[in-house]
C-alpha cells in the first residue's frame, strides 16, 4: 500500500517506521514548510498534524480522491463540514480522536460501564486525562468522546473543563513531561471509588491503530469510525 504522511512529526515518524516494518511504501510527507515525494500517487493519506492544518490537510486529500485517515484533534467544529465534502466527492474518510486498539476497547467498556451506573446516583463520575507538555488542545479529543459515551448514560447535562457544578460532568487537564496519555474515568460516592484507566506507555499504539485504519479504509467508500475498523459496531 502507497502511504501518504501528511503531517510528519513525531506520530508522522513513528507511523513512517511501522508502516515501512508492515512492507507499505512511503510515498509522501508533508508538514509545515516541508514537502517530498508524489501525493497523487498514494493508495492512501494519514494525517496527524496540528488542529489548524487539518481541515486543509483532509480536504487536500479527499479533493484528490484519496482515502484518508485522520488522526489530529481540535479541529472536530468542522467535522460536518468534512463529512460532506466526503459524500460529495464519493470519499473515503475516518477520522477518531485516538487510533489506539486499546483506547477503542477501553471506550467500548467505558460505555458499557456509564450504563450499569446509570442508576447509582450515590455515585459522581468525572474524567482526568494527562498528556505531554507539547499537546496544544486541552481537553483531549480522547476525553471528550469518553464524557460524550457517559452523557449518553448519565443525568449530567454536559461536561466541562475543570466544572463545578453538579450537573456538569468534569473534565481534568494536567500537562507533563514525556506522558504519551493517561485517561481515567471514575465514579466516587461516599463509601467507595469505582475507577477505568487506560495508560499509553509509546506512541507505537496510536500509529499501529492509524495504520490498521489506512488497511481497513483502501478501496472503501464512505465515513467510518474505529468501530467499524475493529468490528466493535
């Protein structure tokens, strides 16, 4: 399969190196100020680039009519915007804010789980999610489709950063140093904590997931999520 790299940072590079392990070819990078190689010759696009690029960066590609994989958050305010764009071109797109097996399992429990608590109501649920120092969008696009699975399930009417209130389901945001992403989910009552966590010790998870999604999407046509790509649907 002809991979095009459209963003070429550290996920770019760590995508490049499993996909070239996988027996894929790298045909194309980008990233800002940077070009190399034939975009129209890409089997495939996977981009992971920062939320102001990425709306150029798919439409750049769906334009072309090739497939594309989106892994970047931030951005998701035109997500309907992309979405159409993908019908009206006959696309192929799937965007998720984590590629992660892992991290789609764990949203697949942590839906199951929002629902059995459902109604408990001794019981309060909130969300922390830690990442490296040089993520720009806070919270994660991890985090808010785990609340997003909770409000489905749940008498909170939204969430929010850092809330207060107890109809409002609270996000926590810590930046560290070299965390490649910590996500727990938990619910707390007076005489006990029930708690959900998923730890990503390398980046190796997310570019295996990216990769495993350029596979599922080539010669595919249509919006798909993680969930199709796993059968978890």
């Amino acid at each position: 399969m002809k991979i095009a790299l459209l963003g070429y940072g550290k996920m770019g590079k760590v995508i490049e190196k499993l996909a070239l392990q996988k027996g894929h070819i790298i045909v194309y990078k980008s990233a800002e100020n940077f070009e190399e190689g034939d975009f129209s010759s890409a089997d495939v696009a996977i981009e992971f680039s920062a939320p102001e690029a990425a709306v150029s960066n798919i439409s750049k590609a769906l334009n072309a009519n090739i497939p594309v994989v989106s892994g970047t958050t931030g951005w998701l305010d035109k997500y309907a915007e992309m979405v159409k764009l993908c019908e009206s071109r006959n696309g192929s797109f799937i965007t998720a804010s984590n590629f992660s097996v892992g991290v789609n399992l764990f949203f697949s429990i942590n839906e199951y789980a929002a629902k059995l608590m459902a109604e408990w109501n001794e019981y309060d649920v909130s969300i922390e999610e830690i990442h490296h120092t040089e993520k720009k969008d806070a919270p994660s696009g991890t985090a808010i489709s785990l609340a997003e699975d909770i409000l489905k399930n749940s008498k909170k009417s939204n969430w929010q950063l850092d809330a207060t209130e107890k109809d409002t389901l609270k996000i926590s945001a810590k930046r560290e140093e070299d965390v490649k992403g910590t996500h727990e989910v938990a619910y707390h009552s007076a005489i006990d904590s029930i708690s959900l966590k998923h730890v990503a010790h390398s980046r190796e998870g997310f570019a295996k997931g990216a990769i495993l999604a350029a596979e599922f999407l080539k010669d595919k046509k249509g919006n798909f999520t993680m969930k199709d790509v796993l059968g978890l649907s």
